[in-house]
C-alpha cells in the first residue's frame, strides 16, 4: 500500500492539538525573538545574550524532575491549560517592561519565570501526543508536529524582524504573543487522549529519578540524548545571532536581517520534515542521526566564517535540515520505548538534555564570543560538534548501528547484529 502522508491528521484529537501547538509555537518564537533583540539593543553585549539561554536553562533542568512526576501523576490537559495561561501572562509583562523602558535584569527575571513555567508545559505536551493517535501513527504525528512548529519558527521571528523595523518597538509583538499562546489553554480542555495507565507512586526520590534510570539503563536511547546535548551544546549559536545581524553582516534592516537568520534552521527543518512526513518510516536509523549531526557541525563551521548574509542564511538553513532528521530519530525513540506510566518523566529527562544543549550552548557562546569575538566561538563550536559524533559513535556501537524505529518494523530498534534490551527503574522492562 502506498504511504498516506495524512494519516496523524485523519484524528480529530491531533487536529484540535496541532492547532493549538502552532498557535503557541508562533507566539513563543514571537516572544523569544523579541526578546533577544530588546536585550541586545539594550546592552551590545554577547555576554547578556548568553544571559538570556541560561535563565530559560535553569529553572527547567532544576524543576525537570518534579515536573515530569507532575506530568505522569496528574491530568496532563489541565497541567498545559494552566502553563498556557502563564505563558501568555509574562507575556504581557513583557509588553509592560519594554513600554516603561525597564532595566535588563527586569527581562531576565521574567525569563526565569517562563523557564518555571516551559518546566512543566513541555512533559505534559510530550507525552501527551502518544495518546492523541494510533502507535502505528505516531511517527507521522511526529513529523507532521515538526512541521508545524517550523512553519511557526520561520514565520515568527521574520514576522517579528519587519515588525521591528517598521515600528520601531516590541511591545505590541508581545501583546500578540500572549493571544497567541493563550489559544493551547483554549484547545487543551476539549482533548480527549486516550485512557492510559499514570503512575500512582507519591513524590519520592526514587519516583523523581525513574525517567533518568530508565534512560541510562536504554542505552540506545541515552547514546542518542547525549548526542544531542554535547554536538549543540558545543555547535549551537542561536544567542549570537542579533551580534551578526548588526555588526558581522552588514545589511541595511537589521531587524528583517535578524529575523531571517533565525528562521533559517526553521525553514531547513520544515522542508526536511515535508520530506520525512512523505516517506515511509526511516531505515539505518543510527547512521542518520551520526551523519546529521556532524553535517550540523560543518554547516556551523561555515555560517561563523560567513560574511555574506545569503551564503550564513544558506549554512543555517542547512543545519535546520538535518537536525530535523536527528529530532525524528531521537523523539521517536523515546516515545516508541518508554512506558506511558513513564513518559512524563521521561520526557522530563528529555526536556532536560534538550534545555542544556541548546539554552546552556547560548550561554557557552556568548561567553567565548565575549573574550574571544562571535567567529571564534561559532567555528570552535562547530569543530567541537564533529568531535562528539566521532566519540559518541565511538562509545555507542548499537546506536551506531541501528535500524528502524516503529514497532511495526521488524527491525525497530534493532542495531545490526545486536539488539539492546534493558530495565527501567529497576522494575520496568522496556516494552
């Protein structure tokens, strides 16, 4: 039978969700990049940008844990109604502090705030989506959800770069960005996913840290989440974008400038995640992920030697398309082995990973590009990415070596010549 590249959206469950989500994925890149520019037009300073990724980092990979249990104990549809409706409040103290003109640490605050917050909106998002479709359609909602997010992370930040040319301000930007946050609490209470066993365990150490053993104990799982932290944490260089816009760049609408460089990775990965969705299901899953990890590495090596906008626009769009396949590859894994009595923690764990690498990165290369200038920290981190795929594919052979991902693959999670099997939690075998 051929593919049907439409299957996730024949379910109305994933429609009212994936509504919502590029909903609040539009206002969140709105937001965010409203941010960063407000913080640089402040400051001119690297550092302070840096700043930025690491009050989001914080409060997210200290409350990952208690979140994830939250995620798992408790009714995941009230948990995103209520984060929403904060989203779209510090929204609009956002819009309040650029329209007084506060100070910048008044803007970091409200980004630890929003940390709090993003600490538990997104296990209760991540493991929900399993129990919006079918498993068998699971990793087509997966590419379908990517797909909406880019469309959202490219049409945000150019939407709000020409904004910010043409009126000079962000606090309109922000008001926007809290209507359209707010909708995900509006779509959330009418979800049905469906019934699935939740943990019943209190708030005990053991409960907190089960995701994390889980996924040490997968090592297929962990191999790949490493993967992820080291290569962006090391390659990424989303913080220092405002820095080659005005200074590196040299283009007249510095705002429109900005906006683009922070679309591209987006606009790469939509088309890459148009592609996936179009596709049957990936084969040799492990060299993928090796191989699109280390393409990003290089694609960062030439955006931070770049002093032509297009030729900076045409590395990250590149960077965006295969780290799409990497976020299948590493998303699927995870959803496809982890108990759903787990996944809120799980996903907590995966949150986690996923907030270092890239929040932490930004503070990394704003502190390089503070004492040794934005080239330098780019192209250094980029080379640091190729060193962890190597070691990484190294230290992982079964990760190096594996095949599909569904279930319905006879090969799912199969590396060639070996298939990894593990407990959980001590008790928990790997379905």
């Amino acid at each position: 039978m051929p593919h049907d590249a439409f299957q996730a959206l024949q379910h109305a469950n994933y429609r009212r969700f994936a509504v919502g989500f590029m909903l609040n994925s539009l206002g969140l890149h709105v937001l965010t990049t409203a941010v960063l520019w407000d913080v640089w037009e402040r400051t001119h300073d690297p550092l302070a940008l840096g700043i930025t990724g690491l009050c989001r980092a914080l409060p997210v990979v200290l409350l990952a844990l208690v979140a994830g249990h939250a995620a798992d104990r408790f009714e995941r549809t009230r948990i995103i109604t209520v984060c929403q409706a904060c989203f779209a409040a510090l929204c609009a103290s956002f819009a309040w502090l650029d329209l007084h003109d506060a100070p910048v640490w008044q803007f970091y605050l409200l980004l630890v705030l929003s940390g709090c917050v993003r600490a538990f909106a997104g296990p209760a998002r991540g493991s929900l989506l399993p129990l919006l479709v079918p498993r068998r359609n699971l990793e087509n909602a997966v590419n379908w959800n990517s797909g909406f997010f880019q469309a959202a992370a490219i049409s945000g930040p150019i939407a709000t770069g020409l904004a910010i040319d043409s009126i000079g301000s962000t606090w309109q930007l922000y008001l926007v960005a809290a209507g359209l946050t707010a909708s995900l609490a509006v779509v959330a209470p009418f979800l049905r996913p469906e019934p699935a066993p939740r943990a019943t365990e209190g708030l005990t150490l053991r409960s907190l840290v089960a995701g994390a053993r889980f996924i040490i104990g997968e090592r297929v799982v962990f191999g790949a989440l490493l993967l992820d932290l080291l290569a962006v944490l090391f390659g990424g260089a989303t913080a220092l974008l405002p820095m080659y816009a005005d200074e590196i760049l040299h283009i007249g609408q510095k705002g429109f400038a900005f906006g683009v460089l922070k679309a591209s990775p987006y606009l790469g990965a939509l088309i890459m995640a148009a592609f996936l969705a179009s596709r049957p299901p990936i084969r040799r899953a492990g060299p993928a992920l090796l191989w699109s990890v280390a393409g990003f590495g290089a694609c960062m090596i030439i955006f931070g030697l770049s002093t032509s906008f297009w030729v900076a626009a045409l590395a990250l769009v590149t960077s965006g398309a295969l780290d799409a396949i990497s976020v299948t590859i590493r998303h699927m894994l995870v959803q496809t082995r982890t108990p759903n009595e787990l996944r809120g923690r799980v996903s907590a764990v995966n949150t986690m990973f996923i907030e270092c690498s890239n929040e932490l990165g930004s503070f990394e290369s704003g502190l390089v590009a503070r004492w040794m200038g934005p080239v330098f920290s780019v192209v250094s981190g980029g080379v640091g990415t190729l060193v962890v795929v190597g070691m990484i594919a190294a230290r992982f052979p079964t990760l190096r070596g594996l095949r599909g991902l569904s279930d319905d693959d006879p090969h799912a999670g199969q590396a060639e010549g070996t298939r990894e099997t593990s407990e959980a939690a001590g008790d928990t075998a790997v379905p």
